[in-house]
C-alpha cells in the first residue's frame, strides 16, 4: 500500500520488468539476490515459478512479467526481489533492480476504471524518466489458494 511520507514522497525500490519500469514500496524489500535454483509448485498459476529455498524458508517465486500479463513464454530473470507480506516471505523474479528513488506520489496517476475493478496488483500508474511507470501494491502479489497449496506443500508428509 501506498504510504505518504515527508512531502508525500515515497522510497521506492525500482525494477525493469520486460520493457516496463515497476516500483516496490521499499519498506516491504527485504533484499535483492541473484536467482536461486526453483521447485515446482503444482497446480500453482503461471505467474508462479515454484519455490526456492530463502534463507532457509521455502519461498513463492512470482514471474514479475507474467504476474503483469505482460509475458507467454518462461524466461529466466536476472533478479529477485525478496518482499515481506505481512508474516509470509515471496520473491519477485524481474529483469534488473535499478535503484531506490523517492517519488513524489502526486505525480502518480489514479488509476483509470478498467484497471481499478481488474487488477488488485497495480497501486498507482505514473511516468518515470518518460516511461511509463507501474506501483505494485505488494499486498496481493500472492493469491491466498497460492499460500494454501505452499503450505500443503511444505508440511506433506
């Protein structure tokens, strides 16, 4: 969720998704890494990679690009990003990690109708170095049947 900060100004974890640029709320990155070896997940949706092994704690793997309906074919990502999610941990595959910036959230657009009633994932649209900009509300990044099938998973006997 979109938080105002100083000046309504908000650190923003900045990512290039296929030919997109998306921001992550910086207070919910946990850190960025190269990829790690993945498991499959079954029955999990296509923007799900599988699991990886994250400090110790099996972790959702989500496909930024195919989460965003952007991309058919699987392709490796160059970059995790880590996000807490309340008391759960996922990765975000993304092309690259560009830096922090500090955004100020008036110049973000509201998000036209369309988008609003059929996509919970995006948080705000806004242009960024004259391309366009994407917010990810992390908070429904990971749909609950996901959780559910992680959780079958990893306490099977």
């Amino acid at each position: 969720m979109l938080t105002r900060g100083k000046g309504g100004r908000q650190a923003l974890l900045i990512c290039r998704v296929g030919s997109r640029l998306c921001g992550i709320p910086l207070e919910h990155v946990v850190e960025t890494m190269r990829p790690l070896p993945v498991e499959p997940l079954g029955h999990a949706p296509a923007f799900v990679d599988g699991l990886s092994l994250i400090r110790g704690r099996p972790t959702p793997v989500l496909d930024a690009q195919r989460l965003l309906g952007a991309a058919t074919e699987q392709k490796a990502r160059d970059r995790y990003v880590t996000l807490r999610l309340g008391q759960r941990y996922a990765a975000l595959a993304v092309d690259s990690v560009l830096g922090v910036r500090q955004i100020d959230l008036a110049e973000l657009g509201e998000l036209p109708a369309l988008l609003r009633e059929n996509n919970e994932i995006i948080a705000a649209l806004g242009a960024l170095d004259h391309e366009l900009f994407l917010v990810l509300e992390r908070a429904r990044l990971v749909p609950e049947a996901v959780w559910a099938a992680l959780d079958a998973q990893v306490h099977a006997p």
